[in-house]
DNA sequence: TTTAAATAGGATAAAATTGTCCTTTATTAA
DNA sequence: TTAATAAAGGACAATTTTATCCTATTTAAA
C-alpha cells in the first residue's frame, strides 16, 4: 500500500538482520527468508541492495551471511531503507500523480497531502533500525504471522 | 505511491466532473482524460467504477456523459472514492506487509504506522468532492501539469 | 589444495497493473 | 424510423513488479 513489496520485505530483512547481530549471530539469505516469510531468491536481491547502499554487511564463503554493526543500528533509519528500495517518489511525488508535486501550482490535495507526508517523513527518518529490533528481542513484536 | 495510477484517475475525473457539473455541464470521457491528461480507455474503465459505486453518474446517448449533483459533491468524500477503486487495504493493511494490520500480534512498526494512517484516514474521509472542486474553480490548483 | 558454503549477478518467468481496441447497448435528435 | 453519439463491457497487449533458476565468485575449513 505505502511501501513495495520489495521494500517491505527490506525492512523486515533489515530489522531481523539487526535482531541476530545483537547476539552476534550472521545469518544467511535462506534463515532470513524463512523468519520474514519472504521468497528466498526475491529476498536474496533485496539484500543485494541494502548491501550496496551500506545498510547491511554482507560476507560470503563458509561462515559468511549478513549482519549490521552496532553503531549502524542507530545510523540507519527507515528512511534510508525506504529510498534505497522504492527510491525518493514518496518525497517528491505527487497525491493525485501530477507530474511532480509543485506548491506553485498545487493539485487539488496538495496542502492536505504534504501534511500527512511530512509526518510520514518524519517518523520514517526518526525511527532506527536499532528501535526496531530492540522491540523484536524484548518479544513484543513480530515480523511474520 | 500512495494510491494506484487507477485511483489517482479517478479522483482527478471526479473533481473534474464536479467542477463542470457546478456549471450545468455534462462531461464526456474523452473531455475528462484530455482535461485531467490521462489514457482515454483506461479512464473509462475507471469512470465505470465510479459509477457502479454511485460516485458518479453516466448517462449514455447524445448529450450523454457523466455528471455529479450538487448534495452527493457534499457527500462523496476522497475515503470513498480510495476504497472503490483501491479496496481498503490502505485501512486494514499492516505497514510491513504482514498478513493484517493486528495489534495483538504486531509488527516492529505497528504503533507509529497506525498513527500516520489514522491521520490519512481522517483526512480522506473528512475532504469532500465539493471542497476540491472549489479550489479549482478559483483557480487556485490544478488537474495537470 | 580441494571442497563446500555462502553471496553476487544475469537471464527468465509469472503475476499484477496499466493501457488499448473493438463491439454492444442505450438514447437523443433529425 | 434512422442515424449519430455516448457509455458499457469484453478481449487483448504492454509494462512493471514480483519471483525463480542457474552460474560465477569469494572464502573458510578440512
Ligand atoms: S501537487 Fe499534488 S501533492 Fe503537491
Ligand atoms: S501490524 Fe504492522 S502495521 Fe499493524
């Protein structure tokens, strides 16, 4: 609805990701696929992504798999997520698909539209990876069901 | 983003019918999509929608086309329009993709998810086709650019 | 040094969304 | 009554998004 697929399946890969590197645990493609319910081989390219944009670490070989340092816990936001997935349409776009959203020549929903995005905004860049997780381990949410 | 191409069509054809219904004019499909820039067939099959739905009403034959009364312009509310075309995922749908929105068992980013949407839905609901005719009429926004 | 495990990446396939074309139906006006 | 006009609707096509499969590359451990 708000977010691709894609980028849903980025976020909970991401979170899950974070989850296991508190407790110094790597983990593979084919775990995370399966603790997100998300199709491996689509997951896989998601993740290629995130690795790129450094949101995630990758390591390959035996031993190797994903993982995210402590300190980008904090670093990384979902709005670093969201852009590096569904790009920055949900920023500059328009409501009604104008073609991009101008406050000079506004459609119809533009000032009630750019409010509800500047709070979207606002609570994608104020939200850290590191939030998200601690709220998995303490066993208060959930990524698959 | 947000909505679909198809909804975002939508809502700018009805807006435009409500301006032109507010002088008395009838609009056939083809004035619609030049007026609003969208693909012509594509257009009509979303126009049918909204009729089924009662949005709008269509009228075939010379002199045919689609109109709206003045009281459903004050009736017809965005909400309504999202949910004929989109259905209401955006209402029940959870942010990360899980199956449902559910606050028993949620996701990482239920809390601050349900609070965005809660102000998308206020906002849809409570934003009338007569309101965004009349910003056009004025001149003060735009259907296309 | 070989083997096996893991990610990277390219090629394709399937599904969903967006868009087009053509025929049918209704209705007005000549 | 006929002709012309407009929406309704069905079939199909193109594009985008989602998903799969297979090979190459990297690397750790036996
Ligand atoms: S112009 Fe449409 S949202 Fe800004
Ligand atoms: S459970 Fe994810 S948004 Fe409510």
């Amino acid at each position: 609805m708000m977010f691709s697929k894609a980028c849903e399946y980025g976020i909970r890969a991401a979170v899950y990701i974070a989850l296991q590197s508190l407790d110094g645990r790597r983990v593979s493609v084919t775990e995370i696929a399966g603790e997100i319910d998300s199709p491996i081989a689509f997951t896989a390219k998601i993740l290629q992504q995130l690795t790129r944009n450094n949101i995630v670490n990758s390591v390959k070989g035996p031993t190797g798999g994903f993982e995210i340092e402590r300190k980008d816990m904090d670093r990384v936001n979902l709005s670093m997520i969201v852009k590096a997935i569904d790009g920055d349409n949900i920023y500059v776009g328009c409501g009604l698909g104008l073609k991009e959203c101008n406050a000079d020549k506004p459609c119809p929903l533009h000032d009630k539209f750019v409010d509800i995005r500047s709070n979207l905004r606002t609570m994608l860049k104020s939200t850290s990876l590191y939030e998200l997780a601690t709220g998995l381990e303490v066993g208060l949410t959930y990524l698959k069901r």
